[in-house]
C-alpha cells in the first residue's frame, strides 16, 4: 500500500498521483504503450500497468492492441461537468454569436486553481486559430481572461491567488511581480474590462469582461485576435464593446432563469 505524502494542505497519496499522471499522458499523446508511459513518468513497467489495469476495468481507458488511449467515459464525465454550468447555453450562445459578429476567437473561462479554465471556445470566419481549447488551464496574470476574473473575486481570494503567482515572462510584454499585476487590476476595475496586450501570446491581443451575479463573479467572455487586425483602437472600441454587452446578455439571463 502507498504511504501518504505529508503537503502542505494535506495528505497526498501516491498511487492516485500516479493514476492521474498516467491520464495526463494519454491526453496529451493518444494510443501510447506501457513502455513510453513509464519512461515519461520514471515509474517501473510493472507499477505503470498496475495502474493501467486498474484504469481499464474502470473503463476510464481502452487498450487497443500494444496501447492505451482514453476512454469516451472521460467525454462523459466532462458533460457532466459542463452541465453543472447553470447557464451554459446562455454562454454558449454569447459565444458563438461574439465570434460571429467579430470574426475572430471568443472564449468563456471560469476560476479553478488559481487559473483560468477555457469553459468554451467559439471561432469566427477570420479568426487565427490558438492552442487554447476547452478544458486548458491559463495563468490569470497574462490573460485578459484572468484578470477580469481577478478583479472581482473576493479581496481575500485575489490576494490568495496573487501570492500563489509564479511570475514567468511568457513573452516581452508579460506582466512579472504582484505590484504590477494589483496596478493592471485597478486599471480593470476602472474601465469594466481587461485587455492581454500580447502578454500571454506574442502577436494576439485580448479583451474580456467579468460575468457576474449578486456580486460574485461567475467568470469572464472574451475576443482574441492578430495584432495586425486588433489595433487599440478596435480593442479598447469595438471589441471592449462587444464583450462587455455580451457579459450583461449573460448575466441578464443568469439572473431570471
């Protein structure tokens, strides 16, 4: 049996890490083999199929010839964390229509661990396609997204989350220590929505706005495009507009459903 890990928040048992490690794997690189998931993770074959095992008789995986790959189980249970969304068409339907009027990417995103979590990602005809998808985790500290969300959650949750960043330079523009970030949030807080100025990704530009909900804040909508097209003037015109009336439209609804 595993002996728990003492953490800092509790205990840690190492065969549940090991599990999910395994699945992590298989995310990222479909039909794998026993041999590769051991390599990557530094775990013995013999613990690796353990758990593969283990995984497979709980259907949360299927083993095709010499590999492994995810189960539709795993699809199921991500339904069902999306139905737990109240408002979910209501998003949906913002979305979609956001990046149809704009032609470009327009994602909802909600707080889980300190990070954004991508809740769904609609694209417009012109728009430039980026590795974020449903289900990603951003940081909050370079994305329009994040930092919509942080100015409006509780003081002692923002300060809580704040002193958890490790700030990286992910490019030039890249905001790097707590006192910038806390001067970004006034910022936000005073015009009503937060902008990515090639922060998280060199050559696209951001706007999102807060969604909320008897003063708590349920997550934030936002547009993504080039540089080349989302010049300050549409993003701090059009597009800040564009999200911050698609934010009420949700909330609206939310409200009398």
């Amino acid at each position: 049996m595993d002996a728990p890990s003492e953490e800092p928040h509790g205990r840690r048992i190492q065969s549940v890490e090991i599990a999910f490690s395994i699945i992590e794997v298989l995310q990222r690189q479909d039909h794998t083999t026993v041999t590769e998931i051991a390599e990557e993770l530094g775990h013995s074959k013999s613990t690796v199929h353990s758990h593969l095992r283990t995984l497979e008789d709980r259907k949360l995986l299927v083993k095709e010839d010499d590999g492994y790959r995810l189960s539709l189980k795993v699809l199921d249970m991500a339904e069902t964390v999306r139905s737990q969304i109240g408002n979910y068409e209501v998003i949906k339907s913002e979305a979609d229509s956001l990046a149809a009027e704009t032609s470009e990417i327009s994602q909802f995103g909600i707080e889980e661990h300190g990070m954004v979590s991508y809740l769904y990602k609609a694209t417009g005809e012109q728009a430039v396609e980026t590795v974020s998808h449903v289900g990603m985790q951003q940081p909050m500290y370079s994305t329009a997204l994040g930092k919509s969300i942080l100015t409006h959650l509780p003081n002692d949750r923002t300060d809580e989350i704040v002193q958890s960043i490790e700030f990286t330079p992910k490019t030039p523009n890249t905001i790097t220590s707590p006192e910038e970030l806390r001067e970004e949030l006034d910022r936000v807080a005073e015009r009503g929505y937060a902008t990515d100025d090639e922060e998280n990704i060199e050559g696209l530009r951001c706007v999102a706005a807060p969604v909320t909900s008897d003063e708590t804040v349920l997550g934030a909508i936002s547009v993504s495009g080039p540089s080349s097209r989302v010049t300050d003037e549409r993003l701090h015109g059009e597009l800040a507009d564009s999200v911050q009336r698609a934010a009420n439209i949700i909330e609206l609804n939310t409200k009398f459903s």
